[in-house]
C-alpha cells in the first residue's frame, strides 16, 4: 500500500497503481496476485525506463514549445498526457537547467528555448 502512494520525480521514481491493482484484485475479484515485498520493490532497470521516458517527455515539450511558445500548462498537459503540475514540474526542470526562460507575463508572456 505504501508503494502505491510512493512518487519521487527527482529520482525518476513514479506514482504507481500497480499494486493497488494487484491488492485489490486479490481481495475483491478473487485473483491471486503475488504481493511480497520483493514484486512491490522499485526495480534499478524501472527506474532506467522511467528516465528515457522522462527525457522524451522533456524533449515533447520543447518541441511544442518550438513551435507554439504562448502554449499553456493545460495544452502541455493535453499534448504530453502529464498532469498540469506534472508539466510545471518539467518547466520548472527545464528552467533550472537554462533550456528554457519565460518572457513577459504569466498571461500573455511566452516561453524561449535558450
């Protein structure tokens, strides 16, 4: 149950149902999904996974950003499959690194690759 509340972004560890699933299956559907503590442990080659698949999600955005710089959190969000705080989590990434820097306002400002 832990694991699946369990996300950390920094080290490319995401937020997971997966287990969730399997529990729940078990207890209500009857299903025999193994639970111990070493099918429920983050895995080195996940985590590996989950950081190619990150660098592509970095590289999506600076794409849409390429070609639409006004675009919004929510139209990153639709375009990526991110949440909206899962797309100011990579602008902010993206900012700390010197990729990219907003212009201007908020509203009506627009993002520069740099």
């Amino acid at each position: 149950m832990v694991r699946a509340n369990y996300q950390n972004l920094d080290k490319n560890i995401p937020y997971t149902m997966e287990y969730l699933n399997k529990f729940f299956g078990n207890l209500l559907l009857g299903e025999k999904n193994r639970l111990d503590n070493r099918e429920m442990q983050i895995k080195e080659n996940a985590a590996k996974t989950t950081q190619k698949t990150a660098q592509k999600t970095t590289q999506k955005i600076l794409d849409i950003l390429a070609k639409n710089p006004s675009a919004t959190r929510a139209e990153l969000a639709s375009a990526t499959g991110l949440s909206p705080d899962g797309v100011k989590w990579n602008l902010d990434k993206l900012k700390k690194s010197g990729k990219i820097r907003r212009v201007g306002p908020d509203r009506g400002g627009h993002w520069e690759i740099v």
